[in-house]
C-alpha cells in the first residue's frame, strides 16, 4: 500500500507536497483578498489542485512542460468564454430557461472541444479540461479568469524554478 520509495525519500515527498501546498495556499489565499470571497467555482479549485499536483508531484512528466500548462488552461479559458457568452445571449438564456440539457451538452461539446485542441497544439494538460467545465457551469468573470490564468503562470514559474530539485514521486 505504501510506495516502497516513501521511507528513503521521506524529505522529498514533503519538500514536494509542501511546494504544492504553499503554492495552492499563496494563490487561494491572494484570491480571496483580491475578490473579497473564496474561489467561486469548486471546480476551479480542483483544476488549479491537479494541475499543481501535477507540477511538484510529476514535475518531469509531458504534462507538466511548461507549455502544456500554461498552453493548455488558456485555450480552455477562452473557448469557454466564447460559449458562455452564445449561452449569455438573451436567445442563449431563454434556451437554458426551457432546456437545461443545452449546459449539458454546451458543456460536454466545450469539454471534448478543449481536448481536441490541446491534442492538436500539443499543449495537453488533463487537468485544463476540468477548467473548461468551470468556465462553461459557474459565473466565470473575466478577472476571476485573468486572476486564474495569472495563477497558473505563477505556478509554472516555481516550477520551473525549482525543477532541477524535484523529482518524480510516482
């Protein structure tokens, strides 16, 4: 049960987890400031939890590159604004006011529409699918979207910074 690499890198691990925690708690914790109110959108906290996960827990994997991350998220970001504001129409809200299988769908089509395009940029970044759910489901302003964006960048430059010290803990 317990990964037989744990008891010789015991420090690694929590130098690791720890870089993750304080990365996740400066950025939830700024936000918080910043707006007055906790990360809007669970969903939002998941995404920017894997993805720093994925940073200092997998630092060298392909979906930790740089590009991946800080590529991936911002085309999310933006095909889902682009679907928020069709269903933000007023032709969009009387749609949703009778359908409400349209935001099942929109959000299924944005979803498989992000992981078409990551695939085809080669920016792939699993957990930047979740955020094209957040953008399409919740109230995603656009400085909740810059804050977040900014989030990721500022995460990928710790990374990138203390790369060389990390390891792969999987």
């Amino acid at each position: 049960m317990v990964d037989p690499k744990l008891k010789n890198n015991l420090g690694r691990y929590t130098y690791q987890v720890g870089l993750a925690a304080l990365a996740l708690g400066v950025m939830l914790g700024v936000e918080e400031m910043v707006s007055g109110a906790a990360i809007t959108s669970g969903i939002l906290v998941a995404v920017i939890g894997f993805t720093a996960f994925t940073l200092f827990i997998m630092p060298h994997s392909n979906t930790a590159l740089s590009r991946n991350v800080v590529g991936g998220h911002p085309i999310v970001v933006l095909l889902g604004v682009v679907a928020a504001a069709i269903s933000g129409t007023e032709t969009g809200h009387r749609l949703l006011d009778k359908f409400q299988l349209i935001i099942v769908i929109e959000a299924a089509v944005v979803v498989g529409t992000s992981m078409f395009l990551m695939a085809a940029t080669n920016t792939e970044h699993p957990a930047a699918a979740g955020t094209a759910l957040a953008v399409v489901t919740r109230e995603f302003t656009m400085a909740l979207a810059i804050f977040f964006l900014a989030s990721v960048v500022g995460m990928v430059l710790l990374h990138r910074l203390l790369r060389r010290r990390l390891l792969n803990l999987y």
